[in-house]
C-alpha cells in the first residue's frame, strides 16, 4: 500500500556500504524520529524442514520484526500475521506461508492453518496465508518473527548484526529529503555515543528504487531480447515481400 512512501535503510561502515543493520541502532531510530510512521527489520535465510516423513527440504525463509506487516499495508488471504506476543523472545513459534508455497504443501486447504512445519528441530504453527503473489520477488516461502530466531547477543551488542535491513513509512507530508537528514542527524548522535560500537551510518533509499536495481539487469535482458525479436520478425517480413514482389 502507498509504496512510493516506503524507504529501505541499510549502515554504511568505512568501506562496507549497504551494510546489515544493528538491531540497538533501529530501535534508537525508532525512538528518536519524527518522520516515520514505523519501522521494521527483516532478515533472509535458507531454513531446513524436518519433517519426520519425506525428504528434508530447503525452504526461503524471511524473519520480520514486530509490525512489519502492518508497515507495509499487506493483509494475508487466510488468517492472520503476528500477535506482538509471539514477536516476543519466548513468544510461541508462529508461521506465516506464501500462497504458492500453501498450495504446494497444503492443497490450498483452509485446513492449513493450525497445522505445524518443524522447521530445525522447532514446530511453528501455521498462522496465516499471503496472498497471491505476495513474496514472489524474494521468493520468500514462508515468513517467522524475527525476535525468536535471532540469537540473544544481538539484542543486547549493538555492532552484532544478524543480515537485517530495515523498511520505513514517510509520516504523511514529509519528504524524502527531510526524513533522510533526520535519521542522518540521529545516527551520528549514536556514532559520537557509541564509537566504537555502532552499526554504522544509516543510509535511506526509496525502496522502489531499490528493488529496480534489483530487476534492472533482468528487465534489460528481457527488453533486449524483444528488440531482437522485432528486428528477426520485421526482416522476415521484409524477405517474403521481396519473395512476392512481381
């Protein structure tokens, strides 16, 4: 929803741009702005499904914080996204699926929800279904709150990174311009207090502009090779008139 109010926020160390994000710093961010309407972190992994019967599979896994559902503005087709209890560090192991990855396992059942998926050794109930579509990009499968699985010494060291990066909402009527010098202004504060220590400077990018970039070799390719396409179809128009011609 509103996607053109969304940023992607990464830290920038010397030499390492883009870098993952220090969970401590995102929770200052969080406290201390006044341009966003929230903020969230996400991380991506490649988990195993123990199932006792078949084969182990590998499935792509995107662990969110708390409200990273709601930030986005996205419902699930069936069920529900997390409760802030199971964002907890003990909360109980909650799962949302994507809709392909539902119909793959599931049949496209409603009779899903309820049922568990040990995923490491860990049952995780099934809590919801994403809509059509939704995680195709990333090709995420499935979806788990981030403060179970991350380990304890990432919420308490705040250079201790575990691959997250993060997504925020413009508060209405604020500018890129405006939100960018704020979390600016708020991260070299926490360099100067914890210089030896923070996860670096933070770096806001439209997140549409992002995930462009991410396609942008992709949708070259494709572009050329319906240029090439044309080329071969109009030359092979132009051979058989010359073919017809008296």
């Amino acid at each position: 929803a509103r996607a053109g109010r969304l940023e992607w926020i990464t830290e920038s160390l010397p030499g390492v741009p883009d870098n993952n994000v220090s969970w401590l710093d995102m929770q200052d961010w969080k406290r201390q702005n006044g341009v966003f309407q929230g903020i969230a972190g996400y991380s991506d992994f490649n988990v195993a499904m123990t199932q006792r019967s078949g084969e182990p599979e590998l499935l792509s896994v995107r662990y969110t914080s708390a409200g990273y559902f709601e930030l986005l503005g996205v419902r699930p087709l069936l069920g529900r996204t997390f409760t802030a209890a199971e964002h907890g560090r003990h909360g109980t192991p909650a799962a949302v699926v994507a809709y392909s990855y539902w119909r793959q396992r599931f049949g496209g059942a409603a009779s899903a929800l309820g049922r568990l998926l040990e995923l490491d050794n860990k049952a995780w109930t099934v809590v919801g279904v994403m809509p059509p579509g939704y995680g195709r990009i990333t090709h995420t499968q499935l979806w788990l709150p981030f403060e179970q699985a991350a380990g304890k010494s990432y919420f308490v060291q705040r250079q201790f990174s575990w691959s997250m990066y993060a997504v925020a909402r413009l508060q209405p009527g604020v500018t890129f311009r405006q939100a960018d010098a704020e979390l600016t202004a708020i991260s070299r504060r926490l360099e100067r207090r914890y210089p030896s220590t923070t996860g670096g400077l933070a770096v806001m990018t439209p997140l549409a502009r992002h995930v462009a970039g991410d396609l942008r070799p992709a949708l070259l390719l494709l572009a050329t090779a319906v240029l090439l396409l044309l080329l071969v179809a109009c030359a092979n128009i132009a051979s058989r008139g010359n073919w017809e011609t008296p």
